[in-house]
C-alpha cells in the first residue's frame, strides 16, 4: 500500500522522531515545568489528561496531554458538560497547544511520531471505512497534514481523506513541509 517513503519510513523516521522528541523535552523542560506548575494551581491534579487512543496497527495506547479542563460534577455527580468545565487558562492552554508538551513522552515511548495522522477516539474506530483505516498504518502524529490543511475546519472525510493521502505519500520531504507549516 506505501511504496514511498520505504527507506525513510523503516528505517529513518522512527530514530529521528526519538531524537527530535528527546531534544525538544530538554529544550522545552522549563516551559513543561512552568505549565505543569500551573495546571496543578489552576486546575489542580492531576496535572496530566491521560486518554485511550488508537495508533499503529489500530493498537491502543494511553495518549499524554495537560489537563485543560475542571473536574466539575452537578448535583448527580455527573461531570459537566465539557464547554462548562473547559476554563480561561484551559483554552489558552489548547489555543497554543502547550497542552500536547506531554505527548513528546508518547513519541519517544513509540506510540506516537512527530508527524502522521492525529490519534483519534476509540469510539471511532468501527466507522472507518476499510481505505480510512489506513490511516493507522502509521504511528499517529503529534501534528499531521490535516492539521496544516484546516485542521476543525476541514469536515471528517476530508480530515481522513488527507490521513490516507499522509500514509500514502510519506516521505522525510514531506514531514518537513508539515513541521514547518506547524511552526508557521
């Protein structure tokens, strides 16, 4: 199904991802330390989000993110909905996507790389349709072509369509473009 890429795809992608994620958690350690800081004055603990998702293979991991949102309960003890529990500090924390720092601990675990398609839900998983689910033959990105086309813009097909195209076209020229076009 992926003839491009091969080379870089077997044997490149995975190391660099490893190496890259390892520099950028040096790197970015005392804005990490400074955010967690935070979330656990504004939000209280614990400090990280951790959520069940798909990724290669359709093999499910237990993604890292900043919690962004209260624990809030009505009179039932059931959570609030999350635009209610969602807080000022929550958003700013999302708008800026310092709330995904945490998955630089995915990538370098192996569940996840810097670039591919974002992990979805589980509950997903039954409605892809059989050329969709080629988007988990790759390991799920931290940021991916879907991102950098539109990303909440885009409708669900269009976002899957552009998965499998990633999974299809996956070359390191590629994942350049799109890191840069993040950082853009």
């Amino acid at each position: 199904q992926n003839s491009k890429g091969g080379f870089y795809r077997r044997f490149v992608k995975r190391p660099l991802d490893f190496i890259l994620s390892l520099l950028a958690l040096i790197l970015f350690s005392p804005i990490f330390i400074i955010v967690a800081i935070l979330v656990r004055t504004k939000l209280g603990s614990p400090v990280l989000f951790k959520q069940e998702r798909p990724g290669l293979n359709e093999n499910i991991f237990t993604m890292y993110k900043f919690r962004t949102m209260t624990d809030e309960t009505d009179e039932n003890g059931e959570l609030l909905p999350d635009e209610l529990r969602l807080t000022k500090f929550g958003r700013i924390l999302r708008s800026t996507s310092l709330d995904e720092l945490p998955e630089l601990f995915n990538i370098i675990k192996g569940d996840m790389s810097i670039v591919g398609p974002r992990p979805l839900l589980i509950d997903y998983l039954p409605y892809y349709t059989k050329k969709e689910r080629i988007r988990h033959s790759v390991r799920p990105g931290l940021t991916g072509l879907s991102q950098v086309s539109g990303r909440n813009l885009l409708k669900w097909d269009e976002r899957l369509a552009l998965d499998v195209k990633y999974v299809k076209e996956l070359s390191f020229v590629k994942d350049v473009k799109i890191i840069l076009l993040t950082i853009d």
